[in-house]
DNA sequence: TTAAACTTTCAGAAAATATTGAAAATATAA
DNA sequence: TTATATTTTCAATATTTTCTGAAAGTTTAA
C-alpha cells in the first residue's frame, strides 16, 4: 500500500472519532494530517491533502494552536508559515485533557460547588437524594483529576507505567 | 431555594455538558433528571419536566437503557413503565467508558491494527514516522485501558483510592 | 372482543454546527 | 512606495444532528 494511502485512512478515522468526540471533523483530521507528517506542512498542503477550503484550514490549524495541539514553525528563506503537530503522544493527551477540563468541566463544577451550599426546600427525602448526588460528583470529579494528574505522569515514569499495570 | 428549581439548573447543566461529549442533550437531560429523582418517573413525567416531546424521551430513554444508565422498573397496580437511574456514580461512568470504548475506541483500534502489518510504499524516513506513530498510538491506548480498569475499581478499594491520591 | 392506556416509529421540520469562498487585512519583497 | 504573497474574517450556504407529533403498534382490563 502507498504511504498516502494508509495516511489517507488515518485521516478519514481520526476525523469521525474526532466528530464522535465533540470536535469538529476538518479539525480533527488536520491533526491527523499533521500527526502523520515529519515535517512541518503549510496551508495549501493541508488543503491540498485534506480537500478543505482555506478558510476552514485557516480557523482549525488555529484552533490546534489554542489547544497546544500545533506550533507554528517557520522555514529559512520561505514567506509562508507552516505548521507542525506535537508528536509526543502523552503530552497532546495532556493538552487535550486540560483544555475540556477548562472549558467543559469548570463550569458544571462551579454549579456544583453553588447548588451544594444553598439552602434547598422540598420533601425532606427528595432533598436529601440531591444533595448526596451533588456530593457524589464532586468526589468523583476530584478523584477522576487525580487519575488525570496520574496519566499524564505516566510517560516519563516507566516505573509509573508497570505499577498501574501491575494493579490493573 | 425550591428543590425543583435546583434540579433544573442541574439538568440544564448537564445538558450542554453532554452536548459537548458528543451525548444528545435531551439524552443527557433525561439523565439528570432521572439522577436527580429518588424514585423512578414514568414517560410523562419526564416529558413534563424537561419539555420534551413523547417520541424524544421514549427514544433516548430506551438508549439510556442501552448505554446500562437507566433501569425499566414497574410499579405495582400501575400499567406505565417507570425508569430509573443507576444512582452509583461509578458504576455509570464505568458503563458509559465501556460504551464509547466499544463505539468509537474499537474502531480506530482495528484500523490501527491493520495498518500496522501493512508493507508500506513511500520516502523512507516518511514510512519510519507513521510507522512510529501508529506504534505510539497503539500503546497509548492500550496504557489507557489499563488506566481505565484501574478507575471502575477505584470505588470499591479505598486503598486504591487512597493510593492514587499519594502518587498523584 | 372492544376500548382505553400506553409505547414505538419515523417522515418531515427545526436547530445546531461546520464549511466555503471571496473580500479585506496584513505582511514582505522589490 | 507599489506589487505581490499570505493570512484572516465572516456572511452565506451546506451539512449533520436532533426533535416533533401524529399515526401505527402493542398491551392490558373489562
């Protein structure tokens, strides 16, 4: 099989796990793009390899940069920009996993931490239950960050690595 | 505040937090509420709560019955059904792990599996790099599993609990 | 049976989201 | 400067996803 063509379906999966995953399609398959790229591509080669309008490029490959996904990189001699994916798996799981924290978690944590220090009325029992849930996750929210904190360790710590495996 | 205010901040909440997951809102929305009720509700008793239509509630409360989120539950001398969440945090997000692992991990898994015995035409150092990246990917996963087990054990083992804590 | 209570389905409508492409803005070289 | 290359923006459009509601289907009670 042709290396285009193996990357080509790289492309195409990444895409719709990423849609699954709530980014949007061109998005994650620019980063696929990326992933699968050595060396650094500029606009135009990703909308050659992708078939995406430029302006569409243009929004995602800086979205990417938000997430710390892409850096921006710029070849000696060459007017254009281009643009190179992080290609250390365990730091763009990291990325990732901080930025829906911030944007996805914060906020449901903050209603959270108000809902539990209000004064609720209501049938005794029906209170009781909701506010146990509200604890509930709160807890279960902190000790999954703690699991986060763990997994993101776990590259640079193959000790880290065989212990979680070892209890698994 | 009144209880049923509360609960419909929560609902709200959860609601677009689902949205973002990739998990329909009124489906996350169901799911709050049902969180919230200690007791089971029937069909329209949810559509009067969260403002949904009969074929919305009864559609994605049959795929919370999919994803193991929601019980049917039949109250005696009453010919409607009635439906309840698993109130266990836990054991719902290890429910919905399994889910998306089996929907959208398993996928991407295989095609990775595949490209991986795939003889590859193309620049040598280009081949050497997806080659690697497939490889990375592959084992980051499978680290994740691991990581994952570990989690739907956390509730039952508060030594694990309490381990996880120290290292992390 | 029949009728009423309840559940399911699904075509079409609506809403949410993503994408295009051309014009405007900006940067660089000559 | 001016011309050219490159990037950015955003209104219009297209696509995908979700939701509605009424009709069809099913179950139960009498």
């Amino acid at each position: 099989m042709k290396l285009q063509e193996a990357q080509g379906q790289f492309i195409q999966a990444w895409g719709s796990l990423g849609s699954s995953w709530g980014i949007s399609k061109s998005m994650a398959q620019i980063h696929a793009l990326l992933l699968a790229s050595p060396n650094g591509l500029s606009t135009d080669d990703i909308m050659g390899r992708t078939q995406l309008s430029r302006g569409n490029v243009n929004t995602n490959v800086r979205e990417l940069i938000n997430w710390r996904l892409v850096r921006k990189k710029t070849v000696l001699g060459e007017r254009k920009e281009f643009f190179e994916a992080i290609h250390d798996i365990y730091s763009m799981a990291q990325h990732i996993m901080e930025e829906r924290k911030r944007r996805e978690m914060e906020p449901v944590l903050s209603l959270l931490k108000d809902l539990k220090k209000t004064e609720l009325e209501g049938k005794d029992d029906e209170v009781k239950h909701f506010q146990a849930l509200i604890k509930d996750l709160e807890e279960f929210v902190a000790q999954m960050e703690n699991l986060l904190n763990l997994a993101s360790r776990i590259n640079s710590n193959s000790y880290l690595k065989k212990m979680i495996k070892a209890i698994s």
